[in-house]
C-alpha cells in the first residue's frame, strides 16, 4: 500500500526482509517484539518512534524515517551501541519495524517527535552519560554471573529449562554491551552448551567436562572482576582479555625491525556474531607470533572490504604498534616494510627460530597456563620428524621420539594428507592447548621439504566458520577423556587422574548439594594414591561445609589445580620407532605395523566402514602392489595405475624396468583411460629418467611432449613439475637456481590468483580468478582451490573448485567425493558434482560408488558419462553390475557407456566372460546378454557371437536355442524377424 505524502507506508509481515537485508537482525528484533520489549509506539508525519529496553539502567531511543525516493525504504536511528558502526537496522530498530507491520493500530499519532528522539526534527541534545555508570553496570553484570555460578553450582543443570536458557541469552547480551566481554562469551558458550541436552530425555548427554571447564572459568573471571571494581588495578593483558579497550595509538607499545612470514589466513564468526579476518605472523627476527585482525559486527563485514592476506611474501623491515594481550601479539601495521618473495632461506630461518622438540612445546604451555585468564591456546612453531597414525587420531613425533596430540578431527586427516603427499615434515606451526585433558596441537600451517625444496603449507580448517581458537573451544572437551587418553597411549596415572577429575565435572552438572563423602571419600583416595594429598584433604573437607555455597569456590580451585597435575602427566607419549612403519605415499607419517596384508578390495571395505584410516590403507596398498611381480604389473595396468594410493608403488616398482615401464607408460598415456591413470604414467617416466638407464632418454623425451602438447591440463602441470624435479635433482648450482627463479615466477602468479579467489568480494571476480588458475594448471593452486571448494560462500564457486580439483588430478580428494556422491539422497546437487568430479580424476576408488548410484538409478546420463571416463577400468566393474542386474542392459545409457569405450577391449572382456561361465547351467541366458552388449561395436558383435555359436553347439534347451538365434542373427546366418 503506497504512504500519502509525509506519512509512513503500510507493510505486511512478508515484506520485511525487501526492508531489512540481515536476517540476523530482523529475527532478533522480531523476538524483542514477542518479549514485549517494545515501548509507547508513536508516529509522527514520515517516522515511525519507541522505547526498547536494553540492558541499561534507561531503554533506548529508536526511530524509523520513512522516505519513498529514489525508492520505498526506511532508515533506522537508536541510542543501543549498535549506533556507533552507522548500521540502518540495529536489532531495536528491526523490532519498531515487526510492530509497524504487524500492529499499525497500536502507534499513537503524535503531534511532535518524541522528546530526545534520535532523528526527530525537534530533538533536544542527548545529555552524555556520566562514566560513573559504567562500573556501577559492570558490578551489577558481575554479580549477575556470580549469582548464575553459585546457583547453578548449588542446584545443578537439573532445573535448566529452555527459558532460563534464554535469559542466559539475554543475560551475555547485556553483558557484551556492559564491556564485560569474556563473561559475555562464556554465558553464550554454556547457553549452546546447556540448549542442546536440557530436553527432558536428553539431559544425559551434557559432556560434564566442558560444563565444568565453562563453570570454572565464570566463576574466576567474575572474582577477578570482583577485585577490580573494588579498587585492584588490572594488568593490560587481562584488561584486553577480560573487559576490553579501544587502545589509542599511544597506548599501544611500538615494535621495530619485524621480518614477518604469514603462516595462516583466517575468518571466523564469534559466538555474539563478529567476524574476525586474521593473518598469523611469525617473526624471523625473534620467534615471536604476532596477529593482524579485522574485527566488525557481522552485517559491517558484509558490506566491508575485507583485509588481505600476505601469503607466500615476506614482510622485511616492517613496523607496527603491539596492543595489550597474549601471544600472537595484535599488531597494527604503520609500515608493511619491503615485500619479497618467501623462499627457501626464510623457510630455514622459521625453522631455525621453531622449537626444538615437544618437551619445549609443552613447556610454553604449561607456563601460558598458569595464568588462569590467559586463552586457552598459545601458538608455537616446533620441529617435528614424523606424524604417527594411531586409530583415528594423529601425534606429532619428534627426532626423540616424544609425541605431542593432534585433535581428533576426521577433517584434519584430510587437510594434513593434502599438505604432506610427497613432502617430508620438518616443522608445525599453530596452536597448542588442552583437549580431554591432553595436550594437543592444533595445526594451522607446515614446513615440508618436497622434491624442490622447503615449502610452506596451509593446513588450516576450511570451515569458514568458528575457524581459530574460538571454533576450537569446543573440541578442547569435545572427546571423552578414557577413551582418547587410551587411544593416544596415557600413561595410567594420567588415566587415573583424568576420570577423578572427570568424575569431579559429574558432581559439579549435578549440584553440590548433593556432594557428600560418600562421593568424595573413593575420589581422594584415589587422590592419594597419586601423590596429592594437599588436593585429596582439601576434597574431603568440602562435604563437611553445611552451606553448598560454601563449597563452590574451593572446588573450583581443586578442579583447576588437577588440570595443571594432569596436563604433567598427561605430557608427551614416547613412539618406539621400531614397531612402527613408514606409509610409503606420505614419508613423513608411520603407523604400527601391520601384522598382515590385505586385498586393495579389503582395504576399501574397512575404510568405507570406518574401519581404518588413510594411512594404514596406503601401507597396505604399498604391500600388495609390491608384492605383484614386474610382468603383472606391466600387462595388466589397469585397473592398479589407476589407483591413486598405488601410484608412488608403481613408480618405485617400475624404475628399474626401463624400456618395459616406458612402453607401459605410453598405453596409460595413448589408451582413452581416466585421468589417474595417466597422472601414474608420468610419475613412472619421471622415476625411470632419475633411475638413469638406457631408456632415460626416451622417458624424459615422452615426458616433455606431454609437458608442451598434453590437452590435460593437470596431465601437463604434472609433467611440468616432474621436468622441473629431475632438472633440480641432476643440476648442480645454477641449473638449480634456473630450476626455482622458473617456479618462483609461476608462484608469484598462482599467489596473485589465490588471494583474488580469496578476497575477491564477489562470486564474479572469484570465479575469474577460479577459472585461472585452473587454466594456468600448476600443482601449488591446490590448497587455495581446496579451500575454495570447502569454505566459499557461493555454491557456484565451490561446483566449479570441484572441477578444477579434479581436473588437476587431485587425488586426496577421491574420498571427499566419493562421500558426496554416497549421500544423493540428503544432497543432490552435491552429489551430481562428485559424480562429474569422480569421473574427470577416474580413480578407480571412485568407481564402486558410482556403479552403486548408477544401479539405484540416480542421473543415469550423468553417472554413465562418468563411468566412461574411467576407459578400460570401468569394463570389467560396469559388465559385473549388468550380469548381476540384468535390467540395467535395457536402459540407453548403458549401452552408450560401453559404445563409448575401446571397441577390442568391449570384445576382450565379454569373450572372457563367454569362455569363463560356459557350462554353467544360466550360461544361455548370460550369452544373450553378453550379445546384447556386444552390439554396440560390429566388430565386438561378429567376434561374441561367434564364441557363443561355438559354446552353445550341440546344447538342448528352449534358452540355448534362442541364444544360438540371437548370435546366429548377429552374424547374418539368420535374419531378423525369422
């Protein structure tokens, strides 16, 4: 409905996101108008005016100017915060704008604006509060937190409802606004902590540990708080920590002479819905890790340009100020000093300035952590000689042999097999915490030593979001303490400590009213069987407290001091080296050696059982594959060159064989086959050239025409690296240097393309950018075309990073694929791109799933198109399905698949088929299918139905006889229709 001049136009609820572009903002503003928080509604000519109450001692002011030009829109003024960051609709103003839709009839007329309106025409100046209110709010929000601490501790999680979950919600609301910004955080984080498990049935699944952990941290922040207000100065860390401040350039300290290295680049969003963009810098000058953030609420950060990354630069001479805090230091830059390339020297330099082993690892943490307001992580750099395999959980092992935890996240696996394939580890770069009660790393970036040399390699998450230490809070709980303490090899004291303590988190989600002797007399006991007996007497004189209250802030205190007993003891697990085995696909990673061999067909049962991970499957591919003999290898290349897992096998296997491997070589390479194939053909050539050997030549020959004349792109970027690989290997000095100025001129533009396809603002420029880097077809795009694949925000971008990834041959993502594919039914869009992306890699990992959507029926076009890509690999796997499916034979997209591949190859395996079941009771009924796929080549036809004539003579039976017809007819002795 069109407004009449100076009046404010009609809306419907349907029309209030054409208004308000953030959805965050609207559906908060629509639960403050269902609270009731809205005051006396007023209109007055082209404004919309009210009253909503905040967290402050008066409500806020908030108006709405309604103007129909250039088009119908309003424009929202309030007195909350929000105000400071020029937003057009705060949460208050998207509330004013739900009433206005829903109930026009309840705003009053009003002759003038309301006094001290913000916007209104005649508005009085509003009065600056005093600052004397600002501590009087913050005591009054940490008296809150105190009173929510002591009653929760007292009571327990037992009376927690949805709506006091709510008011939990409100209650960091107000504190965020209060400058109370840890407690503000910390109440969010137990209210997602308690939304999830507080309906009735599901009570049970609270993880203790990480209520108690949130408990602990409330309750120490607001006695710290407590001290503050009452007169004891804050230290400026825990200032920055615990409150924050607006540091003016005077307040911050200058910092000189910094060669920066970026090791990580991300942008995660807070739990009270800030975006952080950072960079992660580790100075090569002193060691220290240093931080350069962008911070902005969540409706600026999309319509802000955000900040860049300095990936693959060095930042020499730079200059900036330090703001207050902990490691990574925040820095603002002054100076970006004189930019170069990163290259090997300033990789030496990282690791020159890492720590030396674990132990140094765990030293710095256990001192970050004995300051209680401290985060809870501490970044570091440590050298690292392996990674060791251990279930589903991962340790970084150093040249001693001690063993630091790597979280258990399935993801990380991934990003880890990524970064380490063909490299040796030489360092991790990240951020060391408290995971279960076990000291774990949370990589962010690693120094490998490939073929050419050191590099740097991202392994950050590619969620997008929560990424950092903020997402990581939750997995610091997240696993239960036996099991992950007994899979990552504890010691028993350790293990013994860990479910006291645990035990102790029990008690405290159940309330301390019920904490009797009866609970804690076994606990001390067992206290004392460790050696604490401080710790065991102060647990069995809580009961004896008759007021629960009085119990809580002791407890709290035993709790934390048993974290700092059991992150001792918990410490670095010993490796023996000797019982273990390096995988052969990635040297830097060992696991324990396995007491058997199995079957590549085995290996992907367990694994698609969730069985047995990566690593292991490779050590077992690694032993199958060689223990095939030479003359296997060289006449039945398919499927095994197929596999990517096999590649690195086959190439050791095949670089002492010469001619037969080069010949070998030129099938995988001339035969229409799936990319893997071809991709294993190359490494081949590449291991026979620096084997030497008579048939050096031909192999490098055949090497640099696929490098100039391959139609592939990923085909000519392998070649091209493998040229690059024996040119530095077999030149001495300035051959060598050639070898990395060519690469450094490439990197230098697959930089350029990675940070547009990482900042670019709009899914246009970003697809650009996609486009070419998959077009400039270098092997180092991969880490930002993974990243674009799992973490950019448009859907489009992320199809066409799947291409990209497979046209590049990136085989770590088989089994990403395979699993998108496995779940059409949840998401089919996802799974029509893992089909076209399995098929353009055709390794042979991928074929089972695709077969299996191919029988369901799923995009049949599509999924046979795929499996034709996969060439002689498919054959056997697609004729398998339609013997055991012979309805499949009807559909035109079988038949096509078949049509579509090598015609002497369709006639070779069906005539194997005809000789291998002749005599089988069904064999008439198979040979007239077998014919029926043999029609799809003349030649294939002639050639079955001849075999099946001369199987079938002198068979009786009403299916013999028309299969003797049917071939009979194929070969022009009967005619059709007779």
């Amino acid at each position: 409905m069109s407004a009449a001049p100076g009046e404010v136009q009609r809306i419907g609820a349907g029309e209030l996101r054409a208004f308000i572009q953030d959805a965050g903002e609207l559906k908060k503003g629509t639960l403050l108008y269902d609270g009731g928080q809205l005051l006396n509604l007023a209109r007055h000519e082209n404004k919309l005016f009210c009253e909503a109450r905040g967290s402050g001692a008066s409500p806020y002011k908030v108006t709405l100017v309604y103007s129909d030009a250039p088009a119908p829109g309003f424009k929202g003024r309030c007195t909350c915060p929000a105000r400071t960051f020029n937003t057009a609709f705060c949460k208050h103003a998207a509330a004013l704008l739900v009433a206005w839709a829903r109930a026009p009839e309840s705003f009053v007329v009003s002759d003038a604006p309301p006094p001290g309106a913000p916007g209104g025409e005649t508005a009085r100046k509003s009065v600056k509060k005093g600052s004397a209110n600002a501590p009087a709010l913050m005591k009054s929000g940490v008296e809150q937190v105190s009173t929510l601490v002591r009653e929760l501790g007292v009571a327990g999680v037992a009376a927690i409802g949805g709506d006091r979950i709510e008011q939990l919600e409100k209650l960091a609301e107000g504190l965020r606004e209060n400058r109370l910004r840890r407690l503000s955080a910390r109440t969010l984080d137990l209210a997602a902590l308690l939304r999830g498990p507080a309906a009735g049935a599901r009570r049970g699944a609270l993880p203790a540990v990480a209520y108690a952990n949130l408990m602990a941290d409330l309750l120490l922040t607001a006695r710290k708080l407590e001290k503050h207000l009452a007169g004891e100065p804050l230290d400026d860390r825990h200032v920055e920590e615990l409150v924050g401040k607006t540091w003016k350039a005077s307040d911050r300290k200058p910092a000189e002479g910094l060669t920066l290295v970026e090791y990580a680049f991300s942008t995660r969003t807070t739990s009270d819905d800030y975006v952080i963009r950072e960079s992660r810098f580790l100075d090569l000058e002193s060691g220290r890790h240093f931080s350069e953030k962008q911070i902005l609420p969540a409706f600026m950060a999309k319509r802000s340009d955000p900040k860049r990354s300095f990936a693959g630069e060095v930042l020499a001479g730079a200059r900036a100020t330090t703001y207050p805090g902990y490691p990574p230091l925040r820095v603002d830059f002054s100076d970006l000093g004189d930019k170069r390339p990163l290259d090997a020297g300033a990789l030496e330099t990282v690791l020159a300035r890492a720590l030396p082993d674990v132990g140094a690892a765990l030293a710095a943490l256990q001192e970050h952590r004995k300051d209680v307001f401290a985060p809870d992580l501490v970044p570091v750099a440590v050298r690292i000689d392996t990674l060791f395999a251990r279930g589903a959980r991962l340790s970084a092992v150093d040249d001693k042999g001690e063993a630091l935890h790597l979280p258990d996240d399935a993801a990380l696996e991934e990003r880890l097999a990524g970064s380490l394939r063909d490299a040796r580890l030489r360092a991790l770069l990240g951020d060391v915490g408290i995971d279960a009660a076990l000291p774990t790393l949370w990589p962010l970036a690693a120094v490998v030593e490939g073929p050419l040399g050191l590099e740097l390699r991202a392994v950050i998450d590619f969620s997008g979001v929560e990424q950092g230490a903020a997402a990581r809070s939750g997995a610091l709980a997240g696993s239960a303490w036996n099991a992950a303490a007994r899979e990552a090899g504890a010691s028993p004291a350790a293990i013994a400590l860990g479910e006291v303590r645990e035990e102790l988190a029990e008690a405290l989600a159940t309330g301390l009213t019920g904490l009797s002797a009866r609970v804690t007399d076994p606990l001390a006991a067992r206290l004392r069987d460790l050696r604490l007996e401080k710790q065991a007497a102060l647990l069995q004189g809580l009961p004896q407290r008759p007021d629960p209250a009085d119990r809580l802030d002791d407890f709290i205190k035993l709790y934390q001091v048993l974290e700092m007993a059991l992150v001792r003891l918990a410490g670095a697990t010993h490796i023996d080296s000797a019982s273990t085995e390096r995988v052969p696909t990635y040297e830097s990673v060992t696991v324990a050696r396995p007491d058997e061999t199995l079957t590549p067909d085995e290996v992907a049962r367990r694994r698609a059982a969730g069985e047995m991970n990566r690593y292991v499957a490779a050590v077992h591919h690694a032993r199958y594959y060689a223990s095939l003999p030479a003359s296997e290898l060289v006449d039945s290349i398919f499927p095994i060159w197929a596999d990517g897992t096999a590649t690195p096998t086959i190439a050791r296997t095949f670089a002492p064989l010469g001619a037969e491997a080069v010949a070998a070589a030129e099938k995988a390479l001339t035969v229409k086959a799936g990319r893997v194939a071809k991709l294993t053909a190359v490494r081949v050539l590449q291991a026979v050239v620096l084997h030497g050997g008579p048939a050096r030549a031909d192999a490098a020959a055949m090497l640099g025409r696929v490098a100039e004349h391959a139609k592939d792109a990923g085909l000519r970027a392998l070649a091209r690296d493998a040229l690059d690989v024996i040119d530095a290997t077999q030149a001495a000095g300035r051959g060598g240097e050639a070898v990395r100025a060519r690469r450094a001129a490439r990197m230098e533009r697959v930089q350029e393309l990675a940070k547009a396809l990482g900042a670019a603002p709009n899914k246009e420029e970003r697809g650009e950018a996609l486009k070419a880097l998959a077009e400039l077809g270098d092997l180092s795009a991969l880490p930002a075309l993974r990243r674009a694949f799992y973490a950019d925000a448009a859907r489009g971008v992320r199809e066409e990073a799947a291409y990209a990834l497979a046209q590049l041959g990136d085989v770590e993502m088989v089994e990403t694929f395979v699993r998108m594919l496995a779940s059409r039914g949840e998401d089919e869009r996802e799974a029509k791109i893992a089909a076209y992306a399995l098929g353009y890699l055709g390794d042979v990992r991928g074929l089972s799933e695709l077969l299996s959507a191919y029988a369901a029926g799923y995009k049949p076009g599509i999924v046979a198109d795929a499996i034709r890509a996969f060439g002689p690999v498919a054959l056997a796997p697609l004729v398998d399905l339609i013997e055991a499916r012979p309805e499949i034979a009807k559909r035109a997209a079988a038949l096509d698949a078949l049509k579509k591949m090598d015609e002497a190859a369709v006639a070779g395996c069906l005539l194997e088929r005809v000789e291998a079941r002749r005599g089988d009771a069904d064999f008439p009924e198979k040979a007239q299918l077998y014919l029926k796929l043999a029609d799809v080549h003349p030649h294939s036809k002639r050639e079955v139905a001849a075999a099946v004539t001369a199987a079938l003579a002198g068979v009786e039976g009403k299916e013999a006889q028309a299969a003797v017809k049917a071939a009979q007819r194929a070969l022009g002795v009967v005619k059709r229709g007779k």
